[in-house]
C-alpha cells in the first residue's frame, strides 16, 4: 500500500494514440477474478496483465482469494518492473493527472475500487485524459465520490487529530475509513517542524514518523501506546475542564454537535476521553460515543 513507484516525467497526450489503448478499450469482462498482494504496485501489475490478456476481470481482490466456483482465479505476482512500466505508460501515453488520481482514488475506503479503476483507464484510453471530467459517467462519478470523501475526511482529522507527549514526543492515535496518514503527516510536518511526533492508524496499522526534518510512513502492526505519565495526565485534565466550562448548557444542541462532531471521532479525543492510554476508552466514554 505504502510503495512508491518511479515514473519518469513526460509530457501527457491530449488523445490515446491508438494501439493497445485502443485494444484495452474494446477488451470484454471475463469471468475471471485477480489475486493481488494490495498494493498499489500489485494493482498496477493487474493493469499490466488486463493490457497484455485483453481482458477486464469481474473482480479484484487482496490475497488470498480462496476457491471462487464458477470463476478463474489469476493470482497476480507484485513486479516492480512491470508496475514502474505500467505507470510510465499510463502517464506517457494519458497524463500524469491520469495517474495521480488513479493514486488517491486507490487510497480511498471504496469497496470494488480495483474494478472501477480499472473501467475507468477503460474509459480513458477510449476518450482520453479528457475522461476525468466526464461526471455523467458511473465510472469517473465513482471514483471521483471516493476521493472527495477521503480529502473531507483528511480535512476532519486536521481539526479533530489529539496529540500527547510521551518522553518528548508526540503521539497521536487515529481510526479512519479512508488511508489519509500521509496527508495528515505532512500537514502537521509543516504546522510543528521543530517537534518529534508519531500519528499511529489503528485502522490500518500503519505510522506515520517525523523527527529532524526526516519523515518515515511504515506498517506498524498492532501497537499499544505507553500510559501517560502524570503531568500529560495533568494537561488532559485541565484541557478537559476548559472544554466543559466553555460549554453554553442551555445552549446544547446534541444533533448539531453530532452533525459537526461525528461520534466516529471521539474516541480518540481527549475531550472525550478518561486518563486512560492513548486510543483506550473508558466504559463510560464508550457508551456516550454509542449513543447509549
């Protein structure tokens, strides 16, 4: 999910040049569903095997697939080679804001987006790079709908996002639908560039890591947050109390405060929250997010 794949700069194309473009345009559903390691490499590895079988799979799925009756199973093997090819081609021959938004889009929490994206380079490699502004179709409308709910949600955490310092370091823990770390990392880089901090997706196990001007996005797995020594005990009381004495309590709206602040959010906020280790709710806190 987190790899990058080199693409050398080119100047896009306004029209598909014909050839195997126009070839993956016309090429037919089959019943056969893709294997794949979840990556975006492996993803485009899929590209390349569609481009080269001229053939659309009726699904795509993250290994392993299992046995599918009624369906051929091609598992398909993550090359870098054929994955830096593929996105070479694909910004060559369609444009590079082809390929960027095949990258977001690939980010999103959207089920099935494997297939849509890959009827989308259909629709592109038939149009051309024009294609992405074509709403009326069900396949950029899709895909486009993904990828504004991934940046509304990356906006959200920019606000809602709670740090607490541990040994002078900053520690966040954050769930998300969508895979919004690198972005949230990069905002904060920017806003504390003189801070150490570490922005843990419990959702994804995936950190995100900033020290000395250096940043690191690996897989974390599971990972337990230490417990809070007594003077961050001491900053999340007081920050506690602040925010329920600014509170109006005649002035309460529970429905705007649910439609501003989704309880999805409150987990991990410390307004919400008891002295507890990062990301760990109380009992009490835990049914006030459910509604109960």
């Amino acid at each position: 999910m987190f790899d990058q794949v080199n693409v050398k700069p080119a100047r896009p194309k306004t029209r598909p040049s014909g050839g195997p473009l126009r070839r993956f345009a016309g090429c037919p559903q089959k019943a056969v569903v893709y294997s794949y390691d979840g990556s975006f490499s492996g993803f485009l590895c899929c590209v390349f095997t569609g481009w080269r079988r001229r053939e659309i799979p009726c699904a795509v799925c993250r290994e392993p697939a299992g046995e599918l009756p009624l369906f051929t199973v091609r598992r398909v093997h993550g090359e870098a080679e054929k994955a830096a090819r593929t996105a070479n081609f694909i910004r060559e021959k369609l444009g590079g804001e082809i390929l960027s938004f095949l990258r977001r889009a690939f980010l999103t929490a959207l089920a099935g987006k494997e297939l849509y994206m890959l009827r989308f380079l259909q629709l592109v490699c038939e149009k051309g790079p024009q294609a992405l502004y074509m709403l009326a179709d069900e396949r950029v409308l899709t895909l486009y709908k993904a990828v504004l709910r991934r940046s509304k949600e990356a906006e959200k955490y920019r606000g809602f996002l709670r740090f607490s310092r541990y040994r002078g370091v900053l520690l966040a823990v954050i769930e998300p639908e969508n895979f919004i770390l690198r972005l949230l990392g990069r905002h904060f880089k920017e806003r504390l560039p003189d801070e150490r901090f570490l922005i843990y997706d419990r959702a994804h196990q995936a950190a995100f890591i900033y020290s000395g001007g250096q940043e690191r996005l690996f897989k974390a797995g599971d990972f337990t947050p230490p417990k809070f020594d007594e003077e961050e005990k001491a900053c999340r009381r007081l920050w506690r109390i602040f925010y329920n004495t600014v509170a109006i309590k005649d002035k309460e709206n529970r429905r705007a405060c649910a439609s501003r602040l989704p309880k999805r959010y409150r987990a991990q906020m410390t307004e919400f929250q008891d002295d507890n280790p990062a990301g760990e709710e109380s009992p009490a806190i835990t049914a006030q997010r459910r509604g109960l």
